[in-house]
C-alpha cells in the first residue's frame, strides 16, 4: 500500500515523524492565579494529541502586557515555565514534538486586562473589534501607541520568553506575527502611520519583527524559531488589506531566507477575498516559489486537500486546527481512514475537561 505523503517523515532544518501538525489554538483552560499550564488539563491535552508530526501550542503570551484573552497560559513567570515543563515531558514522553507560540495581542485587548491602563498598538488606532474579557466581550478601545522604549522593551520580552521556552522543554518556538495582533499591526497601514522609524515603508514597518527574531535567534539556534504569517487577513482582526500589504509580506518572506529558520507558517484567507484588491486568494501557490526553506500552510484543509498541497510542491506541512479538537488521533485517523468527530464550537473557550480532553479516540 502506498503511503501517503502527508503521513511521510520529514527532515529539512526539522526533523518530524509526519507532516501532520496540530495547529496554535487559544483554549482558554488555565484558570488560575498565574495564568499557568496545569499537568491535568493543558498537559493531558497535548499529551492526547503528541502522534502529530508536531504540536504548536495556543498563544503563550510573553508578558502582562500582551494579554488579550481570558485564561490563557502565559511563558514569562517561572510558575508558568514550571506549568508548561509537565507539558513538553508527557509530549516528549509520547514521541511527540512540540513548539510553544509566543503572543502580543497589542491592540486586540482592553484596559479590563491591564489594571485600567490602556493596551499598546504601533499607532493610536481602535481595531474597532472585540476583547474577550474575564466579563464577557467588550468593544476594544483607542491603544497607546508604543515609544521607542516601549519597542525595545517588548523585543527583550520576546527574548526571555523564547529562553523560558526552551528552559520549558520546548523544541522552538513560534513568533506569532499573525491574525491582527501586534507583529501585523505594524505590518499594514490601516494599523501603523508612525512617522519614525518603525512607520511609513515596508522596511519600516517590518523592522520590529526582524528586531525581535535576531534577539531571539541571539540566545536559541535560528532552526529552533519559526513566524506564523496571515498576509490576506482582510475585515477580520481591525485588518485590511491594501496595495503594500502583499508586498510587505512578500519581502518579509525572501528576507526569511537569509535564516535558517524551522519553518515558515503561513494562513489561507480566513474570508472570501476574491472580489478584494490587492489580496492574494492562494496563499501557499504565491509564496511557495519565493521562500527556500521549510513552508507550512493552514486553512481548513482536509486529509485529501493536505495531501495534494505537499504533492503539489506548493507547502511542506499542513496544520489543522478545529479537527485537532475534536480528533485527538488524527494522524491514526488518517492512517486507518476512520471517520472524524465533530466538534463543539460552545466549548471551545470554556473552563474545564469538556470539549477539551473528553474527546473519544477511535476504535481501529
């Protein structure tokens, strides 16, 4: 029987046992105190799901400061290294690998999280979206736009989070320059029109990522750090797309190929863009031929659609998202061509074991 590709090993600057991987989603299961990642729900959750060629963990925030949701685990107290070591020992445990995403939501947060003070964006602009608060969802608000100091400080935040990473047990870390938060809020000029140096080019705008990826390539090996990018996120997150925004991440992406990063992550179009200008519809096609490295792709991609991207040449591996919920065995669902459970959308965010660790695995 021929195997398919998505279930073949892997090993180019990583080396993983499949190309299936369990995609970053926030759960909002560590409520506690100090917003740690506990041994029975977070370590039990990802333990489930370690046959994954690898695992990227929900957004990890880096500091107080980049908070934006509820109940989420953060990686810069040493509670919260200690948290997530239970997680990486059962993974490992199992086989399994495991990248934690390191997360500043910037603007998409609410002064609820930050004792009044406002949240920090590239510029003084409303997302005009919403926060998921510990009251529930609130409207988000005008942010404070960063100082230099405040940059500066937020790289050493990124920096000490991926040496707590790896004091964790993590193999790498994903930066999470995606969805609307803070990376992408200096990339697009509906969210940036600094006037310094951190605004008004695409050099410009990109220079706070690039900033933070050398200090953190200063203190891990580069092929233990990988971004996560959306270029066409467009009416969702306070993003638009406009004429520089495929252009920012197309430079963004040949400029990647001067590191020797783990991979590259990148998101279909999470709406339908194709009646919208200057988006590109096909994300893995555009920026497959302009990146040399290790390229991943997601966007509700199924067991055939995984397949013939990799067989296509236009991606390496595929991340899935909701159907990891719901399929802690994915991988020998795929094997074994078992049918895949649903999942429960009205648990997603909630507290507790339900819809979080009680999904059956199937039968062989």
């Amino acid at each position: 029987m021929k195997t398919e590709i998505l279930l073949t090993p892997y090993h180019k600057n990583i080396s993983l046992n499949n190309r299936v991987v369990m995609a970053p989603m926030t759960r909002s299961r560590a409520d506690n105190k100090g917003k740690v990642a506990t041994d029975d729900l977070q370590g039990l959750y990802y333990e489930q799901r370690a046959s994954a060629g690898l695992i990227i963990t929900e957004g990890s925030q880096v500091s107080k400061e980049a908070v934006g949701y509820i109940n989420t685990p953060g990686i810069h107290s040493k509670a919260q290294i200690e948290g997530w070591k239970t997680v990486t020992s059962r993974v490992h445990d199992k086989g399994g690998k495991i990248f934690i995403q390191l997360w500043h939501v910037g603007r998409i947060s609410h002064p609820d999280f930050h004792d009044g003070e406002l949240p920090v964006s590239a510029s003084a602009i409303n997302p005009k979206a919403q926060s998921f608060t510990p009251s529930g969802f609130k409207e988000t608000v005008t942010p404070k736009e960063m100082t230099i100091e405040d940059i500066k400080r937020t790289v050493k935040d990124f920096q000490k989070a991926a040496v707590n990473a790896i004091e964790a047990g993590f193999d790498g870390v994903e930066i999470h320059s995606s969805n609307g938060y803070l990376f992408q809020q200096f990339f697009n000029n509906c969210s940036n029109h600094r006037t310094d140096d951190y605004g008004g080019s695409i050099e410009n705008n990109t220079r706070f990522f690039f900033e933070v990826l050398d200090a953190i390539k200063e203190v891990i090996p580069e092929e233990k750090i990988a971004a996560r990018f959306n270029p066409s996120a467009h009416g969702i997150f306070g993003i638009t797309v406009d004429e520089d925004t495929i252009p920012t991440f197309e430079y963004i992406i040949k400029k990647l190929n001067d590191y020797n990063l783990a991979y590259v992550h990148l998101s279909e179009p999470f709406t339908d863009v194709t009646d919208v200008p200057f988006a590109v519809t096909e994300i893995a096609k555009h920026f497959r031929p302009l990146y040399n490295g290790t390229l991943m792709i997601n966007g509700d991609f199924d067991q055939e659609k995984g397949n013939k991207v990799i067989a296509d040449g236009d991606a390496d591996l595929v991340a899935y998202g909701k159907v990891y919920i719901s399929n802690p065995d994915l991988v020998e669902r795929f094997e074994n061509n078992l049918p895949l459970t649903d999942w429960d959308k009205d648990t997603f965010y909630t507290t507790g074991e339900k819809g979080y660790t009680d999904y059956p695995f199937a039968s062989k």
